[in-house]
C-alpha cells in the first residue's frame, strides 16, 4: 500500500542560515523549492540524475552555468543510483514514511479490536436486573464497549426523568381531586 506524505517540514532558520541558499538568485532559489517539491512528490524522494530532464521538469530558463549551484544540492541516491536526492529531505521522508506507517498500523490494530465480535454474546433480556439501564451496564462490562456504557447512563437518565414526571403527574392528580372535592362541597 502506498503511503501518500502530503507535505514535508520546512526549517525555516536552516534555510534562512544556510550559505548556501544565501549565495543563490531568486530564480535559482525557486528552482531548488521546485525540486524540492518534486523529489518529495515522488515515490522513492529522488529525481532523475540528467539535468536537462530537471531542467524540463521545472520549466528552467536561466544558462546552464545558473543551474549548478541548484543541482550542487543533490546527491545521487545511492551508490551509482541514476537517481538524485537531497540528504536532508531524504531523512525527513524517510522519518515521516515511517511515522505514518506506524501510524496506520496502530489505527488498523485499534480498528480490528474496536470492530471485533465481542467475546460473550450479550443479551439485553437475560439480564439479572432485568432492567434494561442495567442490562446495558452489564453488557458494557462484559465486553469494555463503551457504546453499552453510554446507553445505560442515558436509559438510567431517561428512566430517572420518567420517576420525575410520575412524580409530578401524582402531585397534579392529587391536587386536582383536592380542587374538585373544593368545589363539590360549594
């Protein structure tokens, strides 16, 4: 599976102290963010090693002699590699490939447990309580799913407002058969 890496760290004190990038024109400073850009872009962080294809890659319109202070900051990849990459760059996507690869694998291990059949089948109406904010309560401890956990917590909300409401309706009754009992003796 590829890992796409969307974009890549910019030291911005490295680059503004770097001499190297000092000494270069605008045009040339351009062309190395380019290339850059490009060599992150691609699936193994390197860019072909021809400097006409750079060149083309870029849209280059300065001379050749322009274009070496930019192509100084590649090295080829490996030994006799055809290919060019920037040592810097190359560790930083080595570090955030394998930092989103671990990422992945602990999403998919956490997705595979979250997702998994619990081990006991749960069963609301076997509950020892038999009510069903506690059957919820039971099976969240059965399994440690913590969906189970917030039903119960709501099913025992919604059941202690029905108490209130079964409260208040008794005291509603209660005074209007004390108000019609009033009006029956006028």
């Amino acid at each position: 599976m590829s890992i796409s890496l969307p974009f890549f760290k910019f030291f911005i004190h490295d680059w503004l102290q770097s001499e190297r990038i000092a000494l270069m024109e605008h045009a040339q400073i351009g062309a190395y963010i380019m290339l850059l850009a490009k060599c992150w872009a691609h699936e193994s962080c390197s860019l072909p090693q021809q400097p006409q294809i750079l060149k083309t890659m870029i849209n280059w319109r300065g001379t050749d002699e322009d274009f070496i202070p930019v192509l100084a900051c590649f090295k080829p990849l490996t030994r006799g590699s055809q290919r060019l990459t920037n040592p810097r760059l190359y560790a930083e996507w080595l570090e955030a490939k394998q930092r989103t690869e671990m990422l992945s694998e602990s999403g998919q291990k956490g997705a595979a447990k979250r997702w998994a059949a619990p081990a006991k089948p749960v069963t609301l109406n076997g509950s020892k309580s038999g009510n069903t904010w506690d059957a919820y309560l039971e099976a969240y401890q059965a399994t440690g799913n913590e969906a189970f956990a917030r039903v119960a917590v709501a099913a025992d909300g919604l059941r202690r407002l029905h108490q209130v409401f079964d409260l208040r309706q008794i005291h509603i009754d209660k005074q209007k058969s004390q108000s019609m009992s009033f009006y029956a003796l006028t």
